[in-house]
C-alpha cells in the first residue's frame, strides 16, 4: 500500500525530521529510497513501539495474562473465537493474505532491483 500511495500522491503534510528539515513530501517513491530516506532515529523510534507491542508494554497491547493463551496480548476489545473451526479458518485466512502481502513486496522489491517501476512494472 506505501507504493500505491506514494504513486497516487497521497503524502502525509508535515516534516518526517525537523531537526533534519526534511518533509514527508521529500521522501521517494520508490521502495529503497523511502527507506533510506528515513533518518536512524526514525528507525529506532518504530523498532521501540514494536518491541513495546511485542513485550506487553505498549498503548495497544496488555501484560501477559497467566491463564490466558500464549502471545495473546491485545486488548479485551480484540475478536476472539471460541468455535475451533472459525478460529482455524480466520487463522487460514491471516496466513493466506500474509504469504500474498510477502509475495507482493517481494515483486515490487524484485522489479525495482530490475530498474523496472514498481507499480507498473510493464510500462502502464
């Protein structure tokens, strides 16, 4: 979806740095380049929120709860199924478009090492 964005215009008003002054519009479009374009401290600030997630620790997740399943931290919110196979088939489901999320970037990541855009690899 970030190359489909970028491609269709949509940025996000403001600076990305501003101790760098560098806006969201200066970013490139292009896989590799946005991610080099996002200054150390950028990546640092994303890999501690994923971390805190991860742990328990974080504004969208809850500590580990001794009787509840392993790695279940969302919130009470969250949808959980008790019916063993509507459990196995949302489980299948988050599997399926998680393998073609992966075959997607792997494409654009591919056709973009090619020098070939990524959205429109042939051209269109």
């Amino acid at each position: 979806l970030h190359v489909i964005a970028l491609k269709a215009g949509i940025v996000v008003p403001g600076y990305l740095s501003t101790s760098q002054d560098l806006k969201f519009s200066d970013v490139p479009t292009t896989c590799f380049g946005s991610l080099e374009a996002v200054p150390t401290a950028g990546w640092l600030q994303i890999m501690v929120l994923t971390c805190m997630q991860e742990a328990g620790t974080g504004f969208a997740s809850k500590a580990q709860d001794p009787d509840g399943e392993a790695g279940d931290i969302a919130l009470d919110s969250w949808v959980r199924y008790d019916d063993p196979e509507v459990k196995e088939f949302k489980l299948n489901a988050e599997r399926q478009n998680g393998r073609a999320a992966m075959m997607g970037i792997t494409g654009c990541v591919i056709h973009e090492l090619l020098g070939v855009d990524a959205l429109y690899p042939t051209g269109g």
